[in-house]
C-alpha cells in the first residue's frame, strides 16, 4: 500500500516517520507545504494519482487557537476546504482531530456520539473539516485527540522545561483538565488502524490513559526533568480567571477512549509513563 503523510514536518508526522521502518511493507511517501499544497484541490487530485495513492494520513492543521481567532478564514482553509480536498482524491483517509470540538463544559469523557458545540475559531474550523471528510468519504477514519506533545516542534512540554529552567517560579491553570497525548503513542495507534485486517470507519478518541490538570501536568514535567537536569522551579496553581488568555480553552477536555481500545485491540499508556518516554528522547 502507498500511504501519502501531510504535514510530515510536524508533531504527529514526524512520529509516524520514525515508526515507518517497521512497516516495511508499506510506501510511504512524507509531504509538507513545500511538496505539496493541500489546499490547491487540483494538485492534490494530480499527487495522489501520479503516486497511486492508496491511504492518506492527514496530519496537517492550522493549529493555533488564537490566531485562528484572529484569522478564521485561514485557519478554515487549512482545517477545513483542505480536508475536502484529500477527501475528493480518490484515496482513503485518515484525519486527525482535537477535542475542541466539544464545549469543554463537561464533566464525563467525551465520547464519539455525544454532541460537539466547538466555542473557538479553532473548534469551528477542525468541525467544519470533520463535516465536509464524513461527507464527500464516508469511509473515513477520524482520530481526535487532545494535549499532544512530543521531542519535535512547539509543545507544552518543550515550553514548560524552557520557562522552568529560566525561571524560580510558575503560574499554572488547575481548572483545566484532560490527558496529555505523546505523539509517538498517538502515531503507534493510526499505524494500527491501517494494520488492522479490517477497515474500521468512523470516529475515535486518542490520547494516553489517566486525566490531570495543566498544573499536575507542568509539576510532572519539572519533577521528571529535575532528576536528570537539576531543575528547580516552584509551580503555583491559578484560576483561568487569573491567565490573560487570548482565547478562551476548554475546562475539561478528558476523551472516553473505550471504542478505539476495543476496535483496534491496542493498550494506551498512562500518560506520565509516555511522559518519561519523551523525556528520554529530549
């Protein structure tokens, strides 16, 4: 099988380019913005039939909540008209999602049937993208997952370990809560829907197991660094009402993660386990 990776360079594709060598019986083919527009329709028809394009995993996004804020129009383009775009090709696809979908005023793991009612630019346009795959390819497969990280790019781990270094102390929201998802696990996961002997359409929640705050989250972060680096730092739990954010984030983003385990017969890691993971590969 030919499988096309979008946004290879980031978080996600990266992770899925390192696993690739154990699927050896798979052509992979790794394309950023620079090897291929997504959002050009027609270069995506060309690209997919002049490789023979079997499966396409869809790692890019416009991911930046606030400045979809301030550019929805972009941010719909990439997350949205994009994702129709690979959906018209030809190939089947594999999209990855986020949990901005839903309000984040829950209190229970989100599920894949319970209602979506996205509250930023961001939660609109990667809905929007949901919408528009299920549609013109109703085959497809969605992954949505949440608070991911790893070794590569901008994430919260590398930031909190930057300001943890410079700083004596920190302000962390406590009244936000989810999973943190390492990428790497997240890429082992899409890898075994396409192992599967079966096509399993339809949605499914990744992220690791286990629920903490933003808090939790940076004090594990710090603690684990602390033993192989020294770092001292004092993390302090605020309010959101206490955080100048651009953009309001949702306050429980936990995902019921039982279908996916069920489905593809795969076992999640606890989050601070992946977390120490990644941190050995830092």
């Amino acid at each position: 099988m030919t499988i096309l990776i979008t946004g290879s360079n980031g978080q996600l594709g990266t992770e899925i380019r390192n696993l690739a060598p154990q699927h050896s019986s798979h052509r992979f083919i790794f394309t950023d913005v620079a090897e291929l527009n997504i959002t050009d329709r027609e270069a995506v028809r060309r690209f997919v039939a002049d490789n023979a394009v079997d499966l396409i995993i869809n790692c890019a996004a416009y991911t930046n909540v606030d400045r979809a804020e301030e550019d929805e129009p972009t941010a719909r383009l990439i997350n949205a008209a994009a994702v129709e775009n690979l959906a018209l090709s030809g190939a089947r696809i594999i999209h990855v999602s986020t949990d901005y979908v839903f309000s984040g005023d829950g209190c229970v793991p989100y599920r894949e049937d319970d209602p979506v009612d996205p509250r930023t630019a961001y939660g609109r346009t990667k809905l929007e993208g949901e919408q528009l795959l299920l549609k013109a390819a109703p085959d497809a497969i969605i992954f949505r997952t949440a608070w991911l990280y790893s070794p590569y790019g901008t994430n919260f781990v590398k930031t909190m370990l930057r300001l943890g270094a410079e700083r004596d102390e920190l302000s962390v929201v406590y009244d936000q809560v989810g999973t943190p998802t390492y990428a790497a696990d997240l890429a082992a996961a899409i890898l075994a829907a396409v192992e599967c002997p079966e096509w399993h359409p339809g949605i499914y929640h990744y992220t690791n197991e286990g629920v903490c705050s933003w808090f939790d989250f940076t004090v594990e972060i710090l603690r684990q660094a602390g033993k192989m680096s020294n770092l001292q730092c004092f993390v302090r739990p605020i309010l959101s009402a206490q955080y100048a954010y651009k953009t309001p984030r949702p306050h429980y983003s936990v995902l019921d993660k039982a279908k996916v385990k069920a489905t593809f017969g795969i076992d999640i890691p606890y989050w601070t386990d992946s977390l120490r993971h990644c941190l050995q590969q830092m």
